[in-house]
C-alpha cells in the first residue's frame, strides 16, 4: 500500500522561519495545525503548497 503523503494534487502547510524567508520547519496537511505552530514561533510564516 502506498503511503498517504505521496498523493498528488493533496495541499501541504508548511512553517518556514524568519517570516517566510528561511528553511521550512514544519509540514503538516492540517492547515489549523501548521497555524498554531506558526504562532509558537515568533518571526515565522505559514505557508501552502501544491503536492
């Protein structure tokens, strides 16, 4: 069985350091989760992305 996280089409959020400019930090396919650990993180920006 393939793995979930291999779907195409399915949107990822993603948490990238100082305000969107730096490495991603988290990814999660829940936008409310990608949220609150964006608000965790001062200077930090969600972000969505296509798979």
């Amino acid at each position: 069985m393939e793995c979930a996280c291999n779907q195409r089409g399915k949107q990822q959020f993603e948490v990238v350091m100082e305000a969107g400019r730096g490495h991603v930090d988290f990814t999660s396919g829940s936008k409310p989760t990608a949220t609150t650990v964006t608000a965790r993180y001062p200077g930090s920006a969600s972000a969505s992305r296509q798979r």
